[in-house]
C-alpha cells in the first residue's frame, strides 16, 4: 500500500486561539514517536493565526488509524471540546 498523506486544517474559534495551539504542540513529540509516523508538522496562517493546518506522512493508513485512536489524540479531543470551529481532514496519495 502507498504511504499516506494527511493534511487536517483545524480552524479554532477566536477566542481559543492559544489553548488550541498548546494542545496541538502537545501532540506533535508523541505522534513522531509512533510506529509508522514518517513526519507529522504543524503550521500556523501568518493571516489568520485561528487556521492550524497539520502536514502529516505515514506508512500506511493502518498505523494513522492507530494514531487515531491513541490516548493522546483523545486527551486533544477533550482539552478543545467547544474550542474548534471548523475541522477538515483529507487522506491523501502521492502520485509522483
């Protein structure tokens, strides 16, 4: 199977902005350390510091299916429930 690609646009309300950005940067030390994480990269808008966007690559869809479902990423759910806006994901392929 191709590697997949993961790119989630998390839009947090504005007057959230700092709480959703530390419980983002808490995600990112342990996911890179999950098996099958090949790179997991945050990103902030320069315009609208509310838009995160998460530039992710994994090995298989398996293993970011098991991210997923992983105690932190539930600990994330609940520290921003309420918080978020608007949350986009696409599973993506590389073509080329």
């Amino acid at each position: 199977m191709a590697r997949l690609t993961i790119v989630a646009n998390i839009m947090a309300k504005p007057n959230q902005i700092e709480l959703v950005k530390t419980e983002l940067i808490k995600l990112i030390g342990v996911t890179r350390a999950e098996e099958g994480c090949i790179n997991y990269d945050l990103h902030q808008d320069n315009e609208n510091p509310a838009h995160f966007m998460f530039y992710e690559n994994w090995v298989s869809r398996e293993l970011w299916q098991a991210h997923m479902s992983n105690k932190h990423f539930d600990d994330y759910s609940k520290a921003t429930e309420g918080a978020i806006e608007k949350f986009t994901l696409n599973e993506m392929i590389v073509i080329e």
